[in-house]
C-alpha cells in the first residue's frame, strides 16, 4: 500500500461522534459535512463543509456520562452560553446525546471548523484509544475524547480543555436547535426539552422550564 493509500485509509476508518449541544441537530450537523449557513444562528455565518461530504451512515440517540452545562459568549447564538461537558464522569443527570457515525476524516474536518482552524489537526486513533484523550488545541473545543465503542467501533466526543469556564445561559436561537435535535433522536417535545435544557448548569436560576418551553414553541 502506499503512502496515499495508507493516509486515505486512515481517513476512511468508520468512527461515532458524540454531540451534545447543537450537532444533536441533523439540519445543523450537516452544515459541517456539507457547508452552508448554520440554521437558527443570530449571526448568519457561513458553514465550511468537509473534504468528504458524504452523509453519516447511521446515527442514534447516546447518553454521555457527564453533566451538561453552558458557559462562555457566542456570537453566532445571540452572545449567549454554549453547550459544554463536565469533567466528573458519574454525573446525577447523563448529559443526552447523539451519535453519529461518520469517518475520522469527517471528525477532524469538524474539530477544525469547531476551533475555527484554517488547517486539520490529524487525531492519532491509535494514540486516543490507548489515552483516553488528547489535548490538540488551546481552543474552547480544544480536546477530543473516547466515549467507550459501538458495535466495536470507537465513540469519540469533541470537548474542553478548560476545566474553568464559567456558567453562562444560552440563547434561545441555540437551545431551539438542540430542542430540535433532542426531538429527533429522543423524541421530546417541547416541555420535556424544556425542562431537561433548564435543569442545567448555566440555564439553572436564569431560566424556568416554562419560559423556555413558550420560546421553544415560538421559534418553531
């Protein structure tokens, strides 16, 4: 095999990302693989796409064990939180998921466009199942991590290296896409992702369930 052989073999190994915050949305997610605007954002950015547009093969709802929380300022989300993952692995509450199975080509296109890089990080597979994690980026989206495997296939999650981000509520552009992920993949209606979206840190005291069940059901 040679080397270009080898390097688009690499590419082409099947792995799972684990979304949690907007990418629980289909329409959003896809933005990454395919480009586009990014639907529901207050800032009308454009979307790059992956060098392999191919759409997901499968995907399924995945319960991730740490709790969910939104922090920092996005200006695509109407300056508000966005979605993060806490560090203590035996949370009260697993963070809902979905896992989408895509190569590990697709996944390092969409770590680049996560950390708003001009150039791919390759992530090391071998070096990630043997760690657990790697830290690649000094970027909010910085590090990625090995969730357990599906059929024997490795899940992989795209996360934080800064265990400090301060709890920070999110807008209700962003919480309408993840309410709309959560539909499709855990079938919620809107009360029910209400009340699981003001339960978490950032959200929790700012919001009540109500209130964002009313935005939810106006900006849809």
């Amino acid at each position: 095999m040679s080397e270009i052989e080898a390097d688009q073999a690499r590419l082409d190994q099947p792995v799972w990302y684990a979304a949690y915050g907007s990418n629980l949305s289909r329409q959003r997610f896809l933005r990454y693989i395919q480009g586009g605007p990014i639907p529901g954002s207050t800032a009308g950015h454009q979307q790059d796409s992956a060098r392999d547009q191919s759409l997901p093969t499968d995907d399924q709802p995945f319960a991730i064990d740490r709790t969910l929380f939104f922090a920092g300022s996005s200006n695509r989300w109407g300056d508000g939180g966005v979605a993060f993952l806490d560090a203590d692995t035996k949370p009260s509450s697993p963070a809902k998921g979905r896992a989408w199975r895509i190569t590990l080509g697709q996944l390092e296109d969409l770590f680049r466009q996560e950390n708003g890089q001009p150039a791919v990080a390759p992530i090391a597979l071998d070096q990630l199942q043997a760690t657990g994690s790697l830290h690649l980026l000094d970027r909010w989206y910085g590090r990625v991590e090995l969730l357990g495997e599906i059929n024997r296939t490795p899940v992989i999650t795209i996360a934080s290296p800064d265990p400090s981000l301060a709890p920070q509520p999110a807008h209700v552009s962003y919480l309408s896409v993840i309410a709309e992920g959560l539909a499709d993949s855990w079938s919620m209606d809107h009360q029910q992702a209400a009340k699981y979206l003001a339960a978490l840190p950032g959200n929790a005291g700012n919001y009540s369930a109500s209130a964002i069940a009313t935005d939810l059901a106006s900006s849809s």
